[in-house]
C-alpha cells in the first residue's frame, strides 16, 4: 500500500482539499503536512491549527503532521523544504498536489529546468532589472524550455518546489497531481461548485456560515466555532506597537530580507498608523505584498533568518486515527529526524531545535489573541494530540 503525502493550508479545509485527500485515500495511507498558525501569504490563519487538523482526519487523513510558522510563513521554496522534510521523516513514498496544470511531466520539466546552470545564471540577469522574483523566474524559465505560463499558477509554483526540494534533500519518491478543479487560487467567485479559500474566508468573516457551508466538507464545517475564527485585524494594533520597537538591525535578521528593502521597512514603521500603510509605503514593482507581509509578521513574532531554507530541527504530530498511530510508532523507530509528540520531549533536543519551539510557542500565544474570543497562552504545552475515529 502506498503513504501518499499532502501538504497544504486548508485554510480553511475546502471541497476541493476534500478531492485531493479522496484522491489520495484511493491509492493508500493519507499524510497531511498542515501549516501552522500564521501562513504564507502573511496572515494569519482562519482557525487554530488543532481545528484544522481535526478537521483533515474527519476528511480522511491518517496522520496530520505540523509545519511551523517560520516555515508556513516563509517562502514557496523553505515552504516546500519543511513540508516535504516530514512527508519523508514520515516514510511517505508518493507526494500528491493540486496544479493548475494537471500535467504531472510539464511539472517534472520545469524542476529541471529551474535546476538547472543555465538558468540560474539567466535569473541572475534577469533580476538586475528590478523585477519581482517570481516574474524574473517566470521569465527565465520559459528561455530555458519551460511550458509557457506555467509558473503563473500559485499551485504549479508549490508543485514545482516539492519536486525541487524532494530532490534537494535525497528523499526518493513519486510525484502524482490532481488538475483544480473550478475555482482558481485567490477567486473571487465561486465556480463549478467549488470555492476558494481566500473567497470562503471572506465570507466567513462576514459572518456568512451558509456560504461556506456550500463549500466546505460537513465534517469540516461542522467543527467551527464563531469564536475560535481568527482575524489579523483583532491585533493590528499589536503588531504596529511591536513593529515601533524594532531597530533596523532587527530588520536586517529577517527572513528573505534583500536589496534594502530593511531600510524602507524600517522607515514605514515609523509612519504608519495602519498595516496597509505600512504594506503600500514599503510595496513595489519589485517587492510583492505576499512577501512585505511575510516581513512584517516575521518582525512580530521574532523569527530571524535562523531556519529560512533550513531542514526543520523535528518534526511534530498533531493527531492522527488508528492507521496513523501505527505509521508513527513505525517512523519513531527509524526516521533520522525526531518526530515529536509532546512538547516536553523537545527538551532533549538540541538548543536549535528548542528555539524552534520557543518561536512557535510564542507564535501561537499571539496568535490566540487574534481569535473572536481571546485565550490564554500556553497551549504549545497544554495541548492534547488529536486521536479521532471520524
């Protein structure tokens, strides 16, 4: 029986989400790689990341594994790292994705191209014209023999870090993809009865439950609570008065910190009585806003550029139903990388792999001041593993 990984956000988890993982459940064992509380495109998530994960194995995942929030909220490649790094720890030998695409070997084709000589030394001359990376990428990537425009869909750029980063650290497995279905990354409609999770979010925000309900698995929908939904509007003001106390040093530590962009960081902080403001004063052609918001979220919760494109320090468990509980007594035994199901057993770990976890503590006590009704900190220790039978 194949251990087919999956990596994502489910934020929240979506019908679409839902196909993948049936889509998986039909070829073998169901590992999930869920973001943590804060992700990629610098916010924070919808709900708790325990919720997700109950919300995955009620969707039919064996096992759900954590990718902290130096990693959630990083970069498509240290994404990818991360995520792939537990799907391998966890003995996977499949990883399966959404694409645009739909076209596993056009996918292959651009791994290679994008590791490739030729084209670094392209990318490099294409971004002394200040464009933006992923434009610069795109670009680059077409002269070296990629298909045309397929790194202009947000899940062909993840599929194709997967594949980079599986390669990347040895981890020797098959790549298998699913094509979107309905509507696209980001939509602001919904198509073909499904949904995407930005619109879905949205809505729920608007206090809108019978539009998600349309959208989202039942067994899903039937876990949220009005008060456990986070908005990063209910700690704008935290975040701006943190911001005011970082020097442009601090600045300079962060992650996929290039080119200056400190310095306009720095200065926007000291202007700026709103995040968009602090957004539009430091976004340009060559910035993206994804990335600006990265930034400043980094600078919050004190995440430097310690672990950026490096392979986490362990791996942790947030839950998993009994085929789940056989795969990790299994992996214990044998994966070089720890994988961890209480918080105190990271005190044997290494100094690194402790400030790994001191970061996603501190992480997730903010973030629960982010959520409809506030709770206390602490739940990195006081959490429970999640063991359903859904």
């Amino acid at each position: 029986m194949a251990r087919i990984g999956i990596i994502a956000e489910f934020n929240p988890l979506h019908l679409g989400h839902k196909y993948l993982i049936d889509e998986a459940k039909k070829q073998g064992e169901v590992v999930c790689v869920i973001s943590s509380n804060f992700v990629q495109r610098g916010d924070t998530s919808i709900f708790e990341k325990r919720t997700r994960t109950k919300m995955v194995l009620c969707c039919g995942a064996d096992l759900v594994l954590e990718m902290p929030a130096c990693y959630s909220m990083s970069t498509a490649q240290s994404f990818a790292l991360c995520g792939v790094s537990a799907l391998k720890a966890a003995g996977c030998d499949t990883i399966m994705f959404g694409s645009e695409a739909g076209d596993i070997t056009a996918l292959l084709k651009t791994a290679e191209v994008l590791l490739s000589n030729n084209f670094s030394q392209i990318l490099s001359e294409k971004l002394k014209n200040g464009i933006t990376f992923a434009k610069a990428r795109q670009e680059a990537a077409e002269i070296c023999g990629a298909q045309k425009d397929i790194l202009q869909g947000a899940n062909n750029n993840l599929a194709i870090e997967y594949i980079i980063a599986a390669k990347t650290i040895g981890a020797d497995m098959i790549f298998k993809t699913v094509k979107r279905l309905g509507a696209g990354h980001d939509s602001g409609i919904a198509d073909n009865g499904f949904a995407s999770a930005s619109l879905i979010r949205e809505r729920l925000y608007l206090g809108d439950f019978k539009f998600a309900k349309q959208y989202m698995p039942k067994e899903a929908f039937d876990l949220i609570n009005p008060d456990e939904i986070s908005n990063i509007q209910n700690i704008e003001t935290a975040i701006l008065a943190s911001l005011r106390t970082k020097t442009l040093d601090d600045f300079k530590k962060l992650p996929d910190i290039s080119e200056g962009v400190e310095n306009k960081l720095f200065s926007a902080t000291r202007v700026a009585t709103t995040l968009s403001e602090v957004y539009n004063n430091v976004k340009s052609k060559r910035y993206t806003l994804a990335r600006i918001r990265r930034m400043v979220l980094s600078a919050f919760l004190g995440v430097d550029n310690s672990f950026f494109m490096q392979k986490p320090e362990y791996i942790r468990v947030l839950g998993f139903n009994k085929t789940g509980e056989e795969i990790i007594r299994e992996r214990r035994k044998i994966s070089e990388m720890p994988l961890i199901l209480k918080a105190t057993e990271i005190k044997k770990l290494s100094a690194k792999a402790q400030k790994m976890f001191e970061l996603e503590n501190r992480a997730t006590d903010l973030y629960l001041l982010s959520l409809n009704k506030p709770l206390e900190c602490g739940l990195e220790y006081k959490a429970n593993l999640i063991k359903t039978e859904c």
